[in-house]
C-alpha cells in the first residue's frame, strides 16, 4: 500500500500542492483534467477527518502584467477556479485572496476538518519561483502536513514545490496519489520496461528531444521518430525535404544519435513518406511524397500512409511504450491521420497486454481528442517534469520528499 493511502489525516490540516494550471478561456474552464486528477487525494484527507488547504500557480502573472497593459490580476486569479472545484469535490471551497497575508493565515487557523482552503495564485509572488526560503516557511505554517500532487510542477525547485518540504519532518511530508502514480508509471517505463521497448518520440524539434533519445538510446530496443524533427533527421541523410521544419545547426549532432543507436542496436525507425503541403494550412493542395524527396516548395506535415504502418507494425510488437509527442500538425483536420494512427496502435497495442504512458501536452491532447485516453496504461499530467524525468534528471519536487 502507498504511504498516502496507509496514512491517517484525521485531526490533520493537510497543505497540498495542486497543479491547478488548467485553460480559462472567457472564464470558463476549458479542460479540467488537471483538477480531477487531484480529487482522489483531497477527498481522501476529507473522509480521513482531515482538513485541506490548497495552493497553486495560474501562468506567469508578474511577467505578463508587466508586458501586456490589457490584461489585470483578476484574469490570473484563481478565483476563477472555485465555483467548478466546489461542484466536483461537493464540498464548499473557501478562497483568500492572497497567500501569505492576514487573510490567509486567519483563514487557514480557522479551518476545521472537512472544509477546503484555496490561496491566491501563488506566482503573484516573485518569491515564489525564486524559491525563497522565507516565502516557503510562512506558507508551511497553515498545514502540519505537506502532501505534493503536483507532478507538473515536480521539475521546478519553486517555494511551493520543493522548498517548503524542509519545514517538515520525514514523517510529515508525503506525494499524494496523483504524484505516486505518476512516479510509479514513469518508473515502470525507466527501470521496469518490459521487451520490446518502444519509445514514440514526435514534436516539431531535435533539440528538444536531444537529451530523452539519448537517455532512451540506454533503455529502448526502438525509437519512432516523427512529427517536424524527422525532417531534421531526413535531411541529416541526404534527403530533399523541401520546405519542411529543419533545424540545420542540428544536422550533424542528428548523424551522431543515428550512428549512436546502430552501435547499441538500437533500431531508429523514421517515416518512409510523408503527407506534404503546399502552406501550412488546413486547406492546403496536399501529396504523398517520400520522406527524402519533398518537392521544393513543398513542406510535410504528417507521416504518410507507408510511416503508419510500419509504424504500427513496431508499436503491435513492442511490450512497452512510451509516447511523447505528435507525428504532424494534427490539430488541423488534414493533417492528423498520422497522429490518430499511432494513438489507436498504441491503444490496440495495451489491449494486447503491452504497458503504455503517455506523456506531454501534445499527446495527451491527442489521445484525449481521438477518444483513447481509457485505453492506454497511464496519461501523465506532466509536460516539462516528465521530459526531464525521462531525460534522466533529478526532479526537485521529487527529491524534496524522497530523500
């Protein structure tokens, strides 16, 4: 059993950091994913007897305020959020206007067990990403208890994040189930994949993808590469890829992962053709061209009918699979059969008994769009944090509580 299971909040006031970063648009919530993946640990701390007091960020409000004179504090503030998140827990969410003031310490004090605090955006403080250390003790003496739910925020050293867990002793600072969850499945992949592991690796560049293949050069039997990066790798190897996404500093270092992987027999497979465009527009002319010669003027923007299924063919084989990121610009309709094809290969593929995490705000959106998300292993809430997770990184959120 995890350790946030088999612990007893009751009498407890449990502070929890949340990632409850989720798209406002016009005030609306958009995708609540990240505050129901929270749920299962908050109503936990409630029907042990506990009480709750929440913080979180909401963008980049002291940078943003400062660039664009049209927006105010009230289009950052997470007060936006409280309305949907008292509906979804069924419990009244009480809000403080700020984080560290009166306010929020009286509120915080007066919390009985059962109830729900929510602080202000905690970014609205500068010390908050500088990881200050004052900053992180006076929000650590609202809670006797710190539980970190936010996996998405693992891979920042923040106040919130990780700076705040030396407030507590060992056997008061714990990951919530959300946090555990994301550790476990992520572990799995690194030190528990099963073989054939294949790791699905999309998004428009090398560069940031450069460290996660190499870590996984150590780990996986085969690398799928698509998405604008292959285009990088096709022309590395003397193709014509006429206008598409190429990163030319990155030409060479692209030859020097490819003959890395054939030295550790590693197999990199890369797409054999491409769905071609001539604009980047859903209602552009298209063809079919091979990979390595794109006609000028011409640019590609999915993986073409052959890419699939041979890219299928691996993903059916393979034990385990990780996937991050798109094989093209699949939030155009034209363009996003590639994508839809490997999500519903990886998704048949975990029928079959294969172990899948899915990973990153382009793949998660996707398996989300094409209406797979129930059918893979794991859909991590991470972007960055799995990235640097996976890139073999130490994640100080992680560390905090770990060690």
């Amino acid at each position: 059993m995890s350790k946030f299971s088999s612990f007893d909040f009751s009498g407890k006031k449990a502070l929890v950091r949340v990632d409850f970063n989720v798209p406002i648009k016009d005030g609306k919530i958009t995708d609540d994913t990240r505050i129901k993946a929270a749920l299962p640990t908050i109503k936990k701390i409630l029907r042990d007897g506990g009480s709750v007091v929440l913080m979180s960020h909401w963008g980049r409000p002291i940078k943003d305020l400062e660039k664009k004179p049209e927006l105010t504090p009230a289009d950052f503030s997470l007060s936006r959020i409280v309305q949907h998140l008292s509906q979804l827990i069924g419990v009244p969410v009480i809000f403080t206007e700020d984080s560290i003031g009166e306010d929020a310490a009286n509120k915080a004090a007066a919390l009985q067990k059962g109830q729900i605090l929510l602080l202000e955006n905690l970014r609205f403080y500068k010390e908050e990403e500088k990881g200050d250390a004052g900053f992180a003790e006076k929000l650590s003496k609202y809670g006797n208890v710190y539980v970190n739910d936010a996996f998405g925020t693992a891979h920042r050293a923040h106040a919130s994040t990780a700076i705040i867990a030396n407030n507590f002793d060992n056997s008061s600072k714990l990951f919530g189930l959300l946090m555990e969850a994301e550790v476990d499945a992520a572990q799995k992949i690194l030190s528990q994949s099963e073989r054939p592991f294949t790791a699905i690796i999309g998004g428009a560049k090398v560069s940031d993808k450069i460290l996660i293949i190499e870590n996984l050069l150590e780990r996986a039997t085969d690398i799928i590469i698509g998405g604008g990066m292959a285009y990088t790798f096709a022309k590395a190897m003397g193709g014509n890829i006429g206008q598409s996404l190429c990163e030319d500093d990155k030409l060479d270092m692209a030859r020097a992962l490819l003959e890395t992987a054939k030295a550790k027999g590693v197999n990199i497979h890369l797409p054999e053709d491409s769905l071609a465009a001539d604009r980047f527009a859903n209602e552009a002319q298209t063809q079919i061209a091979d990979n390595k010669n794109i006609p000028d003027g011409w640019m590609g923007l999915d993986i073409g009918p052959k890419a699939q299924a041979a890219f299928k063919a691996v993903i059916l084989n393979s034990k385990t699979i990780l996937w991050n990121g798109p094989m093209g610009v699949f939030e155009m309709e034209t363009f996003q059969a590639g994508t839809k094809a490997i999500a519903e290969a990886v998704a048949e593929a975990t029928v079959n008994g294969a172990f899948s995490l899915v990973g990153g705000g382009d793949s998660v959106a996707a398996v989300n769009k094409f209406g797979i998300a129930d059918k893979v292993s794991y859909v991590s809430t991470g972007g960055g944090a799995l990235l640097e997770f996976f890139e073999g990184k130490v994640l100080p959120g992680i560390a905090a509580i770990a060690e």
